[in-house]
C-alpha cells in the first residue's frame, strides 16, 4: 500500500512515470511566475498561458492533468473561459482551481462551482496548502493515465503469441485477469482480480465463481450484450459495471474480453475503477449541489433537495438540521432510499426528541463546530445510547452501518449539521468521504449563511418600515395628546434645543416661535430661580438623568406662577437619548395653599404649646384645693380618733376616696389632652421586654396570670405612646376581671405594614351593644363607686392609636371575655403628624 501524500511533498516519481502537464492561467507574468515557484517541487511539467484564448489554444492541442486559472484577466474571464473549457471534448472533465486576489464573495463562489471548478482560491494563499492539493489532481491523473497504460498493455498482450510472457504478465499485473469457459464460469484468475472480488482459488476449483454471480441483476442486459459482441467479434469493446464482492459489497470495474478460440476459453481484463467512479461522483455532485445552493434563497427548500441529491450517492439516508436562535434542534431535511425508513425516523424523532446536552451525533456538533464519524456503528454503540427497550429495537430497525455528521459552519458559525449514515448498501464511510462531505457542508453552510442573511435583511427592512410607521402615528397622537393637556408641554433634542411647545405655551407666555429659540425660552424664568434653573437643566443634558425644577413663569400679562417643571429623556435600543420629553405644571394655588398650611401649623403649635401650659396651670391649681381637703380629713380623723363613730368614719373615706378620684380624673384629662400630639424620637423598642417592665410596675396579684407570647417584634416607634397604650389595656384588663384567678394574654401578628397586637382576659366580658360606646371619654360600664376608674383610659387608647394612622377594637361578648386588638406600624413616619 502506498503511503499518503503529506502537504506541499512532492510527488513521487520514477523513470517510467511520466509527468503530468499542469497549465497555469494569469495575465500578469509576475503571478504566473510564482505560482510556477510554489509548484516547482511537484517535478511536473507547467505550462503558462497569459489570456484566456491562448489557454484555449493549449488545451485543444494537448491534454492537461490540471487547469489554475485567475479568475479576473483581460479579454474574456476566468468564468467564461471555464464556460468554453467545458465545451472542448478533450478538456471537458479536465479539473479547474480558480484562484483569485479579490476578496472572497459569495456571488464568485457560487459562480465559479457553478462553471464546474472543484475549488476556488483566495489570494494570499498557503503555498504548502495550495501544492498538496495539486498534488491530489495529479495523483488522480497519474493513475488515470495508469490504467490507460494498462489497457494498452492488455491489447500489446492480445497481440503477443508467447504463453510464457504472458503468464509472467498474468501474474504481475495490476489489473485483474481471468479465464472463463464459455459458460461463464471462472477458471483460472491472478491474485489482483481475486483480492477485487475477495473470492479466493479455492473458490475458483469449487467452481463457486460464475460471471452470474459477479453480476447484480441490474447489469443483465450489459452482461448478455457483452456476450453477443463476444460471440460476433471475439472481442468486446471496453465496458463499465460492477461486480457483486463475496462479502455482498460492490465494486465498480472496466471490463473487455477477447475469445481464444483455440483453448475454448475468454480472456477478461478487470479494471478497478472504484476511486475514478467515486471522484466522478463527487465532481458531479458537487456541481449539483452547486446549482441547487444557488437556485433559490430559501434554504430549507435547496437543503431538502441537497438531501435528495446526496442519497443514495454518499449516503443511503441523509438529515439536515438547523441550529436556531433559542438553541432549539430543528430538522429540516430527512432523506432515505426506503420511504418506510423516513416514516420510521419521524416517529423515532416524535418519541425521542433530540436532547441538546446529548454527549454525542448532532448536539455535540453543533456544540463543538466538529466532525463526528464512525466507519462501523456496533450494536454495543446502539446499546449505550438507548433510552428503553422500545428505542433500541426501533433503532436496529434502521439498520446503520457507517455514520458521520459534518457541521455547517459559516463566518465562525455553526448553523447546522448535515448527517449521513450508510445501512442497507453495506458501504462504509472512509476519511476520503469525511473531507468530502465537509466541503459538501461548506458550500451548503455558505448559502444557508447567504438566505439567513437575506431574510434578515428582509426582516429588518420590515421593522424599520413598520417602525417608521409607528413613530409617525406616535408623533401624531403625542402631538393630539401635548395639544389638549392643561401643562406646558416640550419636545429638545439630545443637545437640549427645543424643538417643540405646545400652543398652551404660547398662550401663557405670548411669546413666539422666533422668541424660544435657543435659551430665549428661559427669559420667562423669575430673576430669583433662573440661573438655578438653568443650570439644573444643563445637568441633566450632561447626565441624562430626569431634570425637575419648581420656578415662577412670566404670564402673558407680566404676572408670575408657580410652575414645577420635570422632563425625561427617551432612549433607543442601544441606550442613547434620542429626545426629552418635558412639561411645566401650574402649582401656583398648592404652593400657595402650602404656604398658608404652614402658617396654620405654625399657629396651631403655639396653641397647642399654650394649651400646654394651661392644662398644666389648671392641673396645679385644681389639685391644691384637693390636696387641702384630703389633708383636713386626716387631721379631723387624727384629733376626733376616739370620738368618731363608725359612720363619721366610713362618710371620712369616702370623702378621701372622693378625692383622690377627682386626682386621677385631672390626671387622665391631662393625658387624653396631650395624647397624639407629644412626639419622640423613635427608637428600637423591644416588645416583649417592654411588656414585662408593665407587668412588673403594675404589680398584679399573684393568683393573676398574666402570659405574652413569644416571639414579640422589635418596633422603631415611640416608646411612650406605646407604652402607654398597652399600659391602659393591661390594666383594664386587670381592674374589670372581677373573678378570683384572673388571666390576662398578650399576642401579637403579622398584619402587612402593621402589627396587629392583642390583650385577651377572662372577665365578665362586653355585650356587643357597648362596644362602640366604651371607647368615648368618661364612659364606664359599671358605677365608679363598684370599680374604680376614670373612663378616659380607652379614650386615651383609642386617641393614640389613630394618631400612628391605625385602630382600636374590641371582640366581646356577655361571659366570654374580652379582647381588645389595636394596631401599629411597622415603620414610623417620618415626620410627625399635625399637632391637634
């Protein structure tokens, strides 16, 4: 076996093979002297032509192994004279490598394969590249030449009478020879024509070897003609077929035989001609393929047909799938040469989806941008990628026997595979057929590149079509839109001009169109707020943040107002302010209304500071007098201690009882005065801690249950207020239980932007009827003289609680205790709420 050619080696050569003639085509002599430079190592005989008619001149007197032609050269192209090569009968299947110094296009590429060139170079090129693929060209041509020298062997033997040179002939040719009796059978062969047919002699004295066998029964008729001419001539002329191998394989053969009459037997030289009939078929596929890429922009239509076009010619079953923008697998193109396979892989595709992140076959093509291929697929290797049982039998079914799926890569792209698999053929996939079917994928990845391109240009065209559309009736409707607002309504472009105000503008100011241009619009702008004005505006150019500004506007009649004025820039896709859009607003009667609710607060404080101060004048003057009465009870009690009767007694404690009622009842008024309106600082408040610093101040018997559940929230608020609230509620709690073991819950919920707490006790409980009432100053449920208090307690709650914007209530009935619920903010405001 002959060793491969390495890239840029020269062809080997001996003294009894001739050089092949390469003609080199350019009409700058610099570049033909180059191109004789770099192929110079080949040792094969070149000849330069510097137009195109003088190649045709050549190429009609003699034949060529290889044709390299510019592509752009005077007088008639490298295109045309391509178009004219293929009208010669010598050069019609002579090859052409176009080379070009124009930047690679896919106009010229198409063209060029489609004028028959098997490739197309692009200057500068890779002069190791560009050799070892002549050499290629002249390889095939030294071994067509080859078995041209042969036949002539063969006819030089017909010719020669010697038994003895021809059985040394016999035995060292590199064609296969045979005899056969007139019957068809094989009797006696050399070892060429036996390793092309893989029988072997002992096949040959079983008398296993028929000329019936060799042949498929589609090449009947060829092989009776043969027969016929044999008989009339004693010769046949040269003819192709293919012989059916022992293993059940093909090979494609040129045959002739010549009867020897004198031993009743034919001689049959077998030619094979497998790699000529391969190369054959891959020229002319490429050539179809060439005309279907170029036939129509559609490429899921010429992608089918390319599917069609390639079985059973490099495959016995074909699929394209496209790569599209989401990462989704879709096929495009699935081709067999049975139908009922095509059905059978559409419903394996239905129960089986593709799965992306698949570690091998198309994912992992589309993924890696490289060629996947196995010349025999096992069944160990249907085995491993299985999902069931079901899976693996449908894929048997199949039948694959070689496989290989080559990416569609374009402009650094993977758009797709192309995957082809030989199964009832027997054939097998060989690295010859990979780099074939790579260049297939290219060619087809360049159009599918093309008529993506293509239809995104259509589709983009659409868009801005439809976009420009849009924006046109946009303008209009913001136009009808700026037109009936109340505001000051403008349009700048990016640089801050003004391009647009409405007509409201105009009115208000009475200034012009002539009048706004460049910053004359701002001379409308108060004397106190222009300069901020401005320069808050070329803030915002600068940074293309939202601009806002309160400023007074000159009126028409000299007048100003109050006007807020706030604009925003529109960007495109890409970020980029294409306009601001801006209005003023006339808050002239809020900013005036604002000024007056300030001075009313303002008032407001100093009432309620001297308020204040009154109830705490009123508080101190009114107690003196209470305290002198109690004082005096003592003293009468402490002088007539043993002439007091009982009664005298029992009217002193009431009298003192009285008394200290009359304290308390100042005291709430104080607290109920004040409650809402004195505000603190917030702090962090932890609940739980702060009701068992009540409980401990309130001091309750120690058969009273007092129980807070866990888990109380930690409040920024107030402590005051709060600690008066539950303060008020716990010991209402307490003071109206009126049973010997009491019991008093504390628990608290998550309510949105509150907390929703609760006090629960076990007392006598509210009637439904009360429930509203008990929540008004001075109102009690029980006489006072029964249950000490004051009735301003829950008042006082209920005063606090909606100053913090929440509620109070309580859920009660006759005998089932009571539960009073209120609820408080999560975050504090801010600012304090309106004193009053």
């Amino acid at each position: 076996m002959k060793a491969p050619l390495q890239p840029g080696a020269p062809l080997p050569t001996t003294p009894s093979e001739p050089v092949a003639s390469i003609l080199l085509v350019d009409d700058h002599r610099p570049n033909l002297l180059a191109l004789e430079a770099v192929l110079d190592p080949l040792r094969q005989r070149l000849v330069t032509a510097q137009s195109g008619e003088e190649a045709l001149e050549h190429l009609s007197r003699e034949e060529f192994a290889l044709i390299l032609m510019d592509v752009k050269m005077r007088g008639i192209d490298g295109f045309e004279t391509a178009a004219r090569v293929r009208g010669l009968d010598r050069a019609r299947h002579t090859p052409i490598i176009f080379i070009s110094g124009l930047p690679e296009d896919e106009d010229r590429l198409y063209r060029g394969y489609r004028e028959g060139a098997v490739d197309y170079v692009v200057k500068p090129f890779n002069p190791d590249i560009l050799r070892a693929k002549v050499a290629v060209f002249v390889e095939l041509h030294r071994r067509a030449e080859q078995i041209k020298r042969q036949e002539a062997a063969l006819r030089e033997l017909e010719r020669q009478a010697s038994d003895e040179v021809f059985r040394r002939i016999m035995d060292t040719s590199m064609m296969g020879l045979l005899f056969s009796d007139y019957e068809g059978r094989v009797l006696e062969a050399n070892d060429c024509f036996l390793s092309m047919v893989g029988y072997t002699r002992e096949d040959i004295k079983a008398g296993l070897l028929t000329w019936q066998q060799l042949s498929p029964p589609e090449y009947e008729h060829v092989h009776h003609d043969a027969v016929n001419e044999l008989s009339l001539r004693g010769a046949t002329k040269q003819f192709e077929k293919e012989y059916i191998r022992k293993d059940g394989k093909r090979v494609a053969v040129l045959v002739g035989s010549a009867r020897i009459e004198t031993q009743k037997r034919n001689l049959t030289y077998v030619l094979d001609i497998s790699e000529r009939k391969r190369a054959e078929a891959n020229v002319s596929l490429l050539a179809g393929a060439g005309e279907i890429l170029s036939s129509s922009l559609d490429f899921r239509e010429t992608l089918g047909q390319l599917a069609r076009l390639v079985v059973p010619l490099l495959a016995d079953w074909c699929a394209v799938d496209i790569q599209a923008q989401e990462g989704a697998i879709q096929r495009v193109a699935v081709q067999h040469t049975d139908p009922a396979k095509v059905t059978l892989v559409r419903q394996i595709e239905e129960k089986y989806p593709v799965d992306p992140a698949a570690s091998r076959g198309v994912p992992k093509v589309l993924r890696t941008g490289e060629t996947e291929w196995s010349s025999d697929i096992p069944d160990s290797l249907l085995v491993e990628n299985a999902r069931d049982e079901e899976h693996l039998r449908m894929a048997r079914d199949l039948g694959l026997r070689s496989y290989l799926v080559v990416p569609l890569a374009a402009r650094g792209r993977v758009l797709g595979a192309i995957t082809l698999a030989h199964a009832e053929s027997g054939r097998r996939y060989t690295k010859a057929d990979v780099q074939f079917a790579e260049e297939l994928a290219r060619r087809a990845a360049l159009s599918v590149d093309n008529a993506l391109l293509f239809e995104r240009e259509v589709t983009v065209r659409k868009e801005v079509e439809t976009l420009a559309e849009e924006l046109k009736h946009s303008e209009a409707q913001f136009r009808l839109l700026a037109e009936t607002m109340p505001q000051l309504v403008w349009t700048n472009r990016p640089d801050g001009h003004h391009e647009y105000f409405n007509q409201r503008w105009y009115d208000y100011t009475g200034l012009t169109a002539d009048d706004t241009g460049g910053e004359g619009w701002s001379r409308i702008i108060h004397p106190e707020e222009h300069e901020r004005a401005i320069e808050t505006w070329r803030q915002a150019l600068r940074t293309g943040e939202p601009y806002e500004s309160q400023c007074r506007l000159r009126r028409a009649d000299g007048a100003y107002r109050w006007f807020i004025g706030r604009a925003v820039a529109a960007r495109d896709g890409s970020g980029r302010i294409v306009r601001w859009f801006g209005t003023y607003t006339d808050i002239d009667d809020q900013k005036r209304a604002e000024e007056e609710r300030q001075r009313l607060v303002q008032a407001l404080e100093r009432s309620n500071k001297e308020l204040d101060q009154f109830a705490y004048v009123t508080s101190h003057d009114l107690k003196a007098p209470l305290r002198g009465i109690a004082n005096l009870s003592q003293w009468i009690e402490e002088d007539l201690n043993d002439k007091m009767t009982a009664e005298s007694r029992k009217q002193l404690d009431l009298l003192r009882g009285r008394v200290h009622r009359l304290e308390n009842l100042i005291d709430g008024i104080l607290s109920y005065s004040r409650a809402g309106r004195v505000r603190e600082k917030p702090e962090a408040i932890d609940v739980g801690k702060l009701l068992r610093e009540i409980v401990e101040l309130l001091a309750p018997p120690p058969e009273t249950r007092v129980e807070i559940a866990p888990d109380m929230p930690v409040l920024v608020t107030e402590r005051a207020p709060l600690q008066q609230t539950f303060l008020n509620l716990i010991s209402n709690a307490l003071k109206h239980a009126g049973r010997a073991d009491p019991e008093v819950r504390i628990g608290a919920r998550d309510a949105g932007p509150f907390w929703e707490f609760s006090v629960s006790d076990n007392g006598s409980g509210i009637a439904p009827e009360y429930h509203d009432r008990i929540w008004g100053i001075f109102q009690t449920l029980k006489a006072r003289d029964k249950v000490e208090g004051t009735g301003i307690g829950l008042s006082v709650v209920q005063k606090i609680v909606q100053s913090k914007g929440a509620r109070a209530w309580v859920e009660s009935a006759v005998g089932a205790g009571a539960t009073f619920r209120f609820t408080w903010p999560k975050l504090e405001a801010r600012e304090p709420s309106s004193p009053g």
